[in-house]
C-alpha cells in the first residue's frame, strides 16, 4: 500500500529483458534506508518486489502483466523514474490510498501555464476514464494528484511547482505516456453494484419482500 507521494527521483541503471519479462535495476538513495529483499518498491506507481539489492540500488522483476499495463518496458539506461517505500502504520496519509496495481497507460495531449502551476492533460482509454471523477484522487506514474477537469475523452491535473521539480511529470512532454491507477474506492463500488446483476442474471432479485419475510426481518 502507497500514499502517492513520491520519496525521490531514481535513475534506470539497466532494464534486461527476459522473455515477455525484465529484471529492472534502478539507482537510488532514499528508499535505500533499511530496504531489504522482499520489500516492494514503487516505480513509477508500480508495485515491485526487491530481489536484489547493492550500495546504489535495487533490482526488482518485471512480470508480463506489469510490462502490458505500464510504461516501464520502454525505460531506459537513465531514465528517471519515480520511487516511493510502502506505507507503514506510523505514516501519515497526506495523498491518497494507492495500491501500487497500475491499470493502464494515458498520454500527455496538453501541457499549459496557469499562474505558478502547469495544468497537464491525459487522455486517458474509457475504460479507465468512467472511474475519473472532477476533485477525485488519480495516481499518475505513482504521483497522488487531484482532478480538476473531466471530458469524454481525458481528464487534467495541476502541478505546483513542487511536484514539477521532484517527480517525473516535470520533465515529460506532450505525447509521452504516463502510468495510471484510479481511485480504488469507485472500482469496489461498481462490483458491488453489478455483483447481484452478474450472478442473478435471469433471476429475481435475493433481496425483495419475501426474503425479507422468510428471513424475519419484517
């Protein structure tokens, strides 16, 4: 579990392919203190477990499933990435509740000033867009940022200057793509909401008078 708010920018050492997988080597300094193997690492808003580890860095595996979802197969040797540790009990929850499970990529389609900030749009695949909601939470490459606008087709964000300098969203430009994670509450809803649908399909509601009846509740 992750908060969305990036501890350091670290630099791609090497990124092996292996198959349809990667090992990832990243160098980094912050999340270094007391990290062991089998702790997971955020990269870039996605979840990684260490298997490595040496005085500059860590490696972790890449498995297939995270290589379609993410940008991370299209790193290279330097490429700054964010890093973010796990969140421990003691933390406080200044972003927002992240899973770490990157759903899809968007593409940066506008960048613009706005007084101090950079407003960033994404658009984004509908799939992942019917769970963006205007003043939401949105992880954008494991950055907790807030939503300032929706359309049909993509939704923006605002930079303050803070963020530009420390993540990587400071230095990417116009069609780059970028790793997305929605808020998790929506997704819960929406099953919940569909579950009865799904597994009743052609039958009558479970819960209507004569069950409430049979069951004494009236």
């Amino acid at each position: 579990m992750f908060t969305g708010l990036v501890a350091e920018l670290g630099t791609v050492q090497r990124l092996a392919r292996q198959g349809s997988s990667y090992h990832l080597t990243v160098g980094a300094k912050k999340v270094l203190d007391n990290l062991k193997i089998g702790d997971s690492v955020a990269v870039n808003g996605a979840c990684l477990t260490v298997v490595r580890m040496d005085e500059g860095g860590f490696t972790a595996d890449v498995m297939p499933e995270t290589v379609r979802l993410t940008n991370i197969g299209s790193l290279q040797p330097g490429s700054k990435v964010n890093l973010e540790r796990t969140l421990r009990l003691c933390d406080g929850l200044d972003g927002h509740i992240v899973s770490g499970h990157v759903e899809g990529l968007g593409t940066i389609s506008e960048q613009r000033p706005e007084g101090i900030a950079v407003v960033v749009t994404i658009a984004t695949p509908p799939e992942l867009l019917k769970y963006i909601i205007k003043k939401g939470s949105i992880a954008i490459d494991g950055i907790s940022l807030t939503v300032t606008e929706v359309t049909d087709t993509s939704f923006s964000v605002s930079l303050i200057p803070h963020t530009a300098k420390e993540t990587t969203l400071g230095f990417k430009k116009v069609g780059d793509s970028v790793n997305l994670e929605t808020d998790i509450l929506g997704k819960y809803v929406e099953r919940m909401l569909t579950w009865n649908k799904q597994t009743q399909a052609g039958k009558a509601d479970t819960l209507n008078m004569q069950t409430l009846l049979e069951n004494g509740f009236v």
